[in-house]
C-alpha cells in the first residue's frame, strides 16, 4: 500500500500538535480565575508537548522528516486564534468553545490516521496514534463535563463587578 497519505497526515498531525501547543501554553497563562479549567489545560499542554514528541520519534522511525512549513503555519494559526481571543470579553467562552471543536478535529485525524497506519502495515505507528487518541478523546470528554460548570462561573463572575469574568 503507498504511504503518500500516512506520510503527508503525520506531518499534518505533527504541525495540529504544534498548533495546539501555542494554542493552550497562551490560553493556561490567561486564566487565571479559572483555576480548574487552568490546571486541566496545563495537563493537556504537558500531553500535547509529549504527543508531538511521540509522533516524531514514530515519524523518524519510517524515515519521515516533520514539515516546518506546516509546522509554522499550526504556530501562526494558534497566535492569531490568541489575539483574536484576547480583545474578547468572554475570552474564557470562546477559548473553551474553541479547545472543545479543536479536540475533536484532531480525534477525527488520529482516528484516519490510525486506518491508513494500518493499511500501510505500520502497526507502531498505528499504536503511537490510537494512545494519542485516548488522551484527545479524554480532554473532550472533560471539556464537555466542563463546559456548563465553566459557562455558569463566567456568567456569575460577569454579573459581578467585583470580579474579573474574562480571566
């Protein structure tokens, strides 16, 4: 089976890994006065930096070089997403609203990048890729356990003038 695809969808996996490392390392810093949400997206951020080490190490071990294009192209979208989101005041709604679709956009690319690891008779890689599932498919999970809890604490702190609802 030609490994074009699996090959070009590493290197994609690798660069949304990159993506959404900036992506969460901005987003932990700025809150704050969530400190729930805070700690579990630093979790996730120590996840995501070792995920991309692991798909590195499974790229090199079927000699395949990471994509430093793509690579910037991740970093530059995740900067953007960040200043977007810092001049909105509900900065912390939009960000978990945009961690929870981002989650399951990379579900959706482990889960066809496991199929073509297999189709190919990559059964490490394949490995590699079903753990980082199970750790992408937990942080959705918690997320949505999460959203409403979030949701009511933005909306009560927004309510307050004495406390800070954005952070």
């Amino acid at each position: 089976m030609e490994t074009k695809y699996l090959e070009n969808w590493l290197r994609d996996a690798h660069a949304m890994e990159q993506q959404a490392e900036k992506m969460l390392k901005s987003q932990a810093e700025r809150l704050v006065d969530y400190p729930e949400l805070q700690a579990r997206i630093e979790q996730h951020l120590n996840e995501t930096r070792h995920q991309s080490d692991r798909l590195e190490q499974a790229m090199a071990g079927i000699d395949i070089d990471t994509s430093a294009l793509k690579d910037l192209g991740g970093k530059l979208t995740a900067f953007g997403q960040a200043m977007g989101g810092m001049m909105a005041g509900d900065e912390v709604m939009k960000g978990s609203i945009a961690c929870y679709a981002f989650e399951h956009f990379e579900i959706a690319n482990y889960k066809a990048l496991i199929q073509a690891a297999e189709s190919a008779g990559q059964t490490g890689v394949a490995q590699v890729c079903r753990e980082i599932l199970k750790e992408e498919e937990a942080m959705a999970a918690w997320l949505s356990d999460h959203l409403e809890s979030t949701t009511t604490q933005f909306l009560h702190r927004a309510d307050d003038d004495n406390l800070r609802a954005k952070r």
